[in-house]
C-alpha cells in the first residue's frame, strides 16, 4: 500500500484524532513484518524511523508554531501504542524524542536556539535524541550519586569523558543528551547536548539482551568529546535535582509511554494467540482449541488484564491533557499494574500454547521475551511501592 500523509489539521480536537485508528493499524502491520529481522539482528531499525518520518510522525508533539503537531499525551501514546504493537524497540526509541519536545520544563528551557534546531529537524523527520544517563559504577541517577562522566571547560565550550551504558537507540540518535558533572570547584550536574557525530565518541556493540535487541543500548564512550558552551542545557547543583524537583510531567509522560509500549506488546501477543487458537483444530477434538471452555476463560482472563489496562492509562492521559494530572506516586502505581499485567498476559498465552508457544516459528516467544524488559525501566518495582506504602502510611 502506497504511503500517504497521516497528520490530520483536528490534531489538537480530541473528537479529530491526529491519526486514524485505520492508518494506526496499517502502520502496525507494516512494522510487524519486520520485527523478526530486528529481533535476530539486533540492529538499529532504521526503515522503521524512515517510515515514520515519511508519515510525519517524528515531530509530533512538537509544538505547532515549529512546524510539529504539538499533539497530547493522549495522542501520543495512542501512536506510541500501535508502534509498539508492529515492533516495540521503535516505540521505545520514538517515545525519547516524543517527550523532550512535550514536557514543558525539560527541553523548553533550554537556550530557544538550540531548542527549536532539534525541533525543527524533528519536524523533518530526523533530530532523534535519548538521555545517556546510566554508568557501569553509579548505575541509574534515579537512585542518586554523582555520574563519573566529566565535563571540562575549555576555551570553546565543554569537553565530555566518560562511559554510559543501556544507551537506548545508541547508533541511530541524531542527539545525546549526556548526564554529566562538571569539573567545578562546586560541581555542577546536568544534561550536556551532544551530536551523536561528534569526535572521540565510540559506541561498544555490547547489548545482547534476551528482548528490545533492536534498541541497540549499547555502551557509549566519550573521550573529550567537544560540545559548545551552551549546550550544557540545563546543568544545576545537585541538591536541586533532589526527590520532587523539576518537571512532574515527566514522571507522567514516562510512566504512561513505557505502561503502553508493554501493553502494545502483549496486545500483538494476544491477537496472535486468537488466531492460533481459532485455527488450531486438533483431531481427537474435531473442533478449534476456541471452542474450550477452559481456553475461553483463559482468554478472557487476557482481554480482563488488558481492560485494565486501557482504562488507567487512557484515564491517566486524559486528566493529564485536561489539566488534572495524577501525582507521582498514582501514576507509578499505574505502570507497575500495567506492566504486570502485560507480562501476565503473555504468560497466559504460553500456558495455553505449550511447545508452539516457546518456538521461535512463532512470535510469541518474541513478544514474552520483550515484555519481560517492561521490569527494567525506571523507576522499578521497589521504588515504585515503597513510595505507594509510604504515602498510605503517611510517612
């Protein structure tokens, strides 16, 4: 099917979805019939983003007045979702760039020049960027500590040194947007922006992982690396960047995106699982694996999880567009939910397929692997509830 424009004028009109669900499913498919190739390969999916760009897709929640659709939360995800559903390392890679432009308080803030360069290449169907925040030594910022990564001040600006790992969509970012600390009497911390072509940067071919193998996070390291002087975007005392500072909507965006980017995936789970089921007729049965009442309950027990779903991320981002966000520790809840039931309802399926199931003929294998991942994105499972008991608790 020829490729056609998807970006509808309404973008802005929640009854005018900026894409419809018709050209949402067209674009599933399309990604589908790739996903194997990028599983085994484990390569950035460079025709995927080609595709997207092609259909207008990358800058969409940049704001109009740069030329993007400044779409919601709402939309947003809605795309984020059929992404994921096609092949999911792409939606989790288009999710990076969709919220630097969408969270007011992170990219916005940054130098107006530098700020509408990115968007404006995103508009155009490039200006990818994700967050190198993740050390071989500190592990993940969310549970504090300083990052070993280095920034110097030199004549012409900075100069970066150090290592991130888990570098999500590493060698097919346009931008890194490094956390780093500076070389300061009283050191500073922040986000350094850096093009990915720039000299002493190296990319480690290192991610091997059981699922998402087309995220190519691999490890990327810096060697006084150059950036200009005031592409240290937003760089703050550390204390400032304590529990509860800075942008509430980026707990929400992040949450949200990553609670649909698993469910995507167990959605493609499930409706390959009815197709099996409806055309799996085995002789001693004379009647589809369908007709079974246990599979029937088992099956409902899928489409339950996934109702669940559906509800609490839809509600979530439409109180987030319609000014009445849920707080951080709400929110949070409904990403540990929503990613346990999408684990959930991979499992159900495996159950009910047996050997089919776990062959790598079959995609349901892949799916299993790739929604085990949802456990590894911040914040986890113990930050998550500990936080949840504490504010029941009151303490």
């Amino acid at each position: 099917m020829a490729s056609q424009a998807i970006i509808h004028d309404q973008v802005t009109n929640p009854l005018f979805p900026a894409v419809s669900a018709e050209r949402l499913d067209w674009l599933t498919k399309q990604l589908a019939e790739t996903a194997e190739h990028y599983d085994r390969s484990a390569e950035f999916p460079r025709a995927n983003f080609d595709l997207l760009a092609q259909e207008g897709l990358i800058g969409l929640t940049v704001p109009r007045e740069l030329g993007g659709q400044g779409a919601s939360l709402s939309e947003a995800i809605r795309v984020l979702g059929a992404v994921a559903k096609g092949e999911p390392s792409t939606a989790l890679i288009l999710f990076m760039t969709y919220h630097y432009h969408a969270t007011p308080a992170r990219a916005r803030n940054w130098p107006q020049d530098i700020y509408e360069r990115l968007a404006r290449e995103a508009v155009a169907g490039r200006g990818l960027i994700g967050g190198l925040r993740v050390e071989p030594e500190l592990g993940t910022p969310v549970r504090g500590g300083l990052p070993a990564t280095i920034a110097r001040r030199t004549a012409d600006g900075w100069s970066l040194s150090g290592t991130k790992i888990y570098s999500t969509g590493s060698t097919g970012l346009d931008w890194f947007s490094v956390w780093a600390k500076t070389d300061e009497d009283s050191p500073r911390v922040g986000n350094f922006l850096v093009r990915s072509d720039s000299p002493g940067i190296t990319i480690e071919p290192v991610w091997d992982h059981l699922g998402m193998r087309a995220t190519v996070s691999h490890a990327v390291h810096f060697a006084d690396t150059p950036t200009p002087l005031d592409h240290a975007v937003d760089i703050r005392p550390p204390e400032q960047w304590a529990a509860g500072a800075g942008d509430p909507s980026l707990a929400i965006w992040n949450a949200l995106s990553i609670s649909t980017i698993y469910d995507g995936v167990a959605r493609a789970a499930r409706d390959w699982l009815r197709a099996y089921l409806n055309d799996r007729v085995p002789t001693n049965l004379g009647a589809s694996l369908a007709t079974l009442p246990r599979v029937q309950e088992k099956f409902g027990e899928i489409e339950a999880l996934l109702q669940v779903n559906r509800t609490l991320i839809r509600d979530a981002a439409a109180r987030y567009d319609g000014g009445d966000p849920p707080g951080a520790v709400e929110v949070n809840n409904i990403k540990y939910l929503a990613t346990a039931n999408a684990i959930r309802a991979v499992e159900i399926g495996l159950e009910l397929t047996g050997n089919p199931g776990i062959s790598r003929k079959n995609p349901l294998e892949r799916h299993y692997r790739d929604v085990l991942c949802s456990r590894i994105h911040s914040p986890q499972t113990d930050t998550i509830l500990i936080a949840a008991g504490r504010a029941a608790l009151g303490n």
